[in-house]
C-alpha cells in the first residue's frame, strides 16, 4: 500500500516525530497539520500506513486516551503492548 495523497504525507510526516515513549491523538494530528477538524481523516490515514512499527502509527491514540485502532497484524492488541512497552 502507497501513500496516495498529500494528506497522507503531512500525517506521516507527523507521525514520524512523535517521540518513542510519546502519544499523539488523531485530533492533536490534525491540528498540527493545520485540519483541525479532520481527525477521523488522520485515523483513516493511518489505517493505510504501509509500515507499520516504522512509522510509529501506534503512538496515535484517540482524544479520550483510548487506543483507537492498528492496522498491523494483532490490531488493537499489539497496539496496546506497543505503548506499554514504550511507557517502562
């Protein structure tokens, strides 16, 4: 899977320098891309990142510090030990 749009670059490109050990939510995203009101958009973004672990997807979390979704084999699941890990 490609990065399709322009979009999807500015995400990536945020997502990317979210520090290890750090959370984002989709809504912060979107607003430091300047789409303040595109936070579903940023999640579906991220459900097309074709790297996931690489791309650090699983350090963007929902607003209510839920986990939100992971597009990586072991979804949510993995998502989750992803950020526990992280955290020690």
């Amino acid at each position: 899977m490609s990065i399709n749009s322009n979009f999807e670059k500015l995400v990536f490109e945020k997502i990317d320098k979210i520090p290890y050990g750090e959370t984002r939510s989709y809504k912060e995203i979107a607003i430091a891309i300047g789409k303040p009101n595109s936070y579903r958009a940023v999640a579906n973004a991220c459900g097309k990142n074709p790297i996931p672990i690489v791309r650090p997807c699983h350090r963007v979390i929902c607003s209510d510090g839920s986990a939100g979704g992971y597009s990586a084999s072991g979804g949510t699941k993995l998502k989750e030990i992803l950020l526990k890990i992280e955290s020690l």
